[in-house]
C-alpha cells in the first residue's frame, strides 16, 4: 500500500467527522419556526448547494440493487450483497415533482444524533442536517434522446456516502450524462434502505486490512452495477433502462473510489473511460497500466503511485494538480465546509486555500472535456497547455 494513501486511511478516523458535514449544503441561513405572534425559535442552520452548470434539468432516483451471486463480504451468513445506488439523469421539466433531498432522513438523523455531536461539536439540532435539497426532481421523467446518453459510474472515498459526489453526478446529468453513484454498503459512514432500514459501516477507519478488503469488494460491487447498467441484470426502472447508451460508459471516483476506478478500467473492458479524483493507486494496475484514456486530478502534495502509474499508461493520459487544493476539495465539501466553517466555526483545512467557486468550476470543466471528448467525440484545447481561464490548474509528467 503506498504510504501515501495509508496516511490517508489511517487519518480517516478524525477526518471522518468532517467528511461527514457533507450532509451540510452551503448557505448559512437559520431555519425559523414561529411559534406564537412575535416570537421565533431558531431550529437549526439550513444551507444550500450550488446549482449544476449544465443546460438540462436534472432528474433522481435511488434504487437499491441485490446481487445473489455472492455473499456479503461484511455480513456472516448474508449469502447476497445489498447495495444502494442513486441514479441522476438528464430530465423533462417536471416541476411538480418534489426536490430530491441531498442526505436521506435517516442518515441525516444518524449524523444529528451521533457523529455531529460526538466528531463536529455540534449539538444535536443546531444544524437542519435533513433541510438541504438537491436541484435534481425525484422520479422526473427522462428527457427523451435518440441512442440514449452515456454512462457514468460514481465511487466514493473510503467511509464516505454517495451523497458526496451530489454535485459532480448533477453536474454531469445536466450536460448529459447519465450518472450511477454506488454506496458500498458496511463501508459506507451509513446507508439508508427502503422502509427505514440504516445500515451503519463495518469496518475500521484505521485498519489496513480492512481498507485492502474493502478496494476489491469496491471493484467487485462496481462490476455488478456495470451489469446491471447494461442488463445483464434486472433493477433499474425501465424508462432508465431505455435511456442508456451502454457502448459509452465511464467511471470516476474520488481517493479509493479512483483507485476502484483504475482496478475496474484494468478488469472490465466495457469501461472505456476513467477520471481519478485525488486517489493513490497501487496493485497490478499501477505496475501494468492501462490501455484505455485516464485522467487524473490531484490535490496541491505529490502521490509517488502517480508517476509510476503514469509510465506505464498507454492510453491517452492528463494528470492535473489543482493548486491549493486538499483531499476533500473534489468533494461536495469544497462547497460546504468554508461557509460551514464561518456559520459555526467549522474548521476548514480539509478543503485547502483554494477558491471554492474556481476549484469547482475548474473540476467540472476539466472532468466533463474529457468525458465530451472520450465518449461523444467532442474535440478540446484544454488538455493541450495550461489554460489562462484555470490558472490554479498545473500539469504533472
């Protein structure tokens, strides 16, 4: 394991608190409730998260998948593996239906109740961690294309919920892409099932055997996802089936979701596409490479796997670095945490100096040239040099 992700995981355990605010959106205005004339109480801080810079408005929907080929690797006995996936879609204008919610209720109870007050020193209340919204219509219906739309698989960073990725999967669903986001459940800080099941990580923040475990049943999860994308398995609505283009399919992912993303890309050629947000790399892929394009984004520190990987990439490669930047700056937190941090002191380092409305522009621009260009065929000029519209973005190797 290189030392660099190591260093990572084995920080998790503090970091974990932070990733967790998460659940928090971005605008740091209290929630008022009036209970009698002349009188308000505060209930909790209600924020928002910015809106995704596509044309196409956006549709949701969270489907849990069953995969009874194989047992749960963290359940004894279990003899399937039980995932939840969220699927975010370019969408025809529904606007009576409800604004998707960015953390589900439970998980958003699970955060108030436990890890905010015992990790962020939050008390439970003081934060609306169930108000934020998404800018994605739950259950919308699918904006009709001839040949469908691409396809994207989201996987988070180690103990991390799907629920992360929010901006990136909207982002990407409104310049059209079809966006599948995967919560590794048992791993996963907490994962909510239909008719109020929350199933809570198994495994050890600071445990390397567990990390080790966790990147293969990641990659073994991504492949049954991947056959359900393509019908090889029943369980997406068939409006979603139907709207598809399974011959273009991608996969990004943010720190062990990248590394998952390379491992998945190496095993399974029906990826053909692979975006890496600040993850270490180490295994056979790193030593083999990859035939297949990879870009990769890093945070403002050197990865030793990167350059060795880089060497034996034969495919088309970029590899960026995005000054000022921090682990959690290709997260939904480089969004949240700096407003989090003024409304309630919040520290913010996990997200580097960057600007967050320039690192987030800068990470949708770069991730969606190169989807444009890998799975539509559009041409670019960005990969060429560093472009004067991204100056924080520096080119390595």
């Amino acid at each position: 394991m290189p030392e660099m992700w190591r260093k990572r995981v084995g920080a998790l355990g503090a970091a974990l608190a932070l990733t967790l605010v998460a659940a928090v959106p971005a605008s740091a205005a209290p929630s008022v409730v009036t209970t009698a004339p002349g009188i308000s109480t505060v209930t909790g801080i209600r924020l928002s998260l910015p809106a995704p810079s596509g044309p196409l408005p956006v549709g949701t929907v969270p489907v849990r998948l069953v995969d009874r080929s194989r047992p749960d690797p963290w359940v004894k006995g279990r003899p399937y593996r039980e995932l939840m996936v969220s699927v975010w879609y370019p969408a025809a204008r529904a606007p009576g239906r409800p604004v998707s919610s960015h953390l589900p209720p439970l998980v958003a109870a699970d955060l108030d109740a436990t890890s905010a007050p015992a990790l962020l020193g939050v008390r439970p209340g003081q934060v609306d961690w169930a108000a934020t919204r998404t800018h994605a219509r739950l259950d919308a219906p699918v904006r009709p294309r001839a040949g469908g739309y691409p396809v994207v698989l989201y996987s988070p960073g180690y103990m991390v919920p799907r629920s992360l990725g929010t901006l990136a999967a909207e982002d990407l669903a409104s310049r059209g892409y079809v966006v599948v986001t995967v919560d590794h459940t048992y791993e996963a800080s907490a994962v909510e099932f239909p008719g109020g099941r929350l199933e809570r990580a198994r495994v050890r923040a600071d445990s390397t055997a567990d990390a080790m475990k966790a990147l293969d049943v990641r990659v073994a999860d991504l492949r049954f996802v991947l056959d359900v994308v393509t019908a090889r398995h029943t369980g997406l609505p068939s409006s979603l089936r139907r709207a598809l283009d399974t011959t273009r399919v991608a996969a990004l992912g943010f720190s062990m979701g990248g590394a998952a993303t390379a491992r998945l890309m190496y095993a399974d050629h029906r990826v053909k596409a692979g975006v890496n947000l600040d993850g270490s790399l180490f295994g056979e892929v790193t030593e083999r490479g990859l035939d297949g394009p990879f870009l990769q984004l890093a945070a403002d520190r050197d990865d030793p796997s990167w350059e060795t990987f880089r060497k034996q990439r034969r495919g088309w490669k970029r590899d960026l670095r995005l000054a000022g930047a921090e682990h959690y700056s290709f997260t939904d937190l480089q969004a949240l945490v700096p407003r989090i941090s003024s409304g309630l002191g919040t520290p913010s380092e996990i997200v580097g100096t960057v600007d967050p409305v320039r690192s987030i522009a800068a990470q949708r621009a770069y991730v969606a040239a190169f989807l444009d260009l890998q799975l539509k065929g559009r041409e670019t000029r960005l990969f060429d040099r560093p472009s004067p519209a991204f100056p924080e973005v520096g080119f390595l190797g």
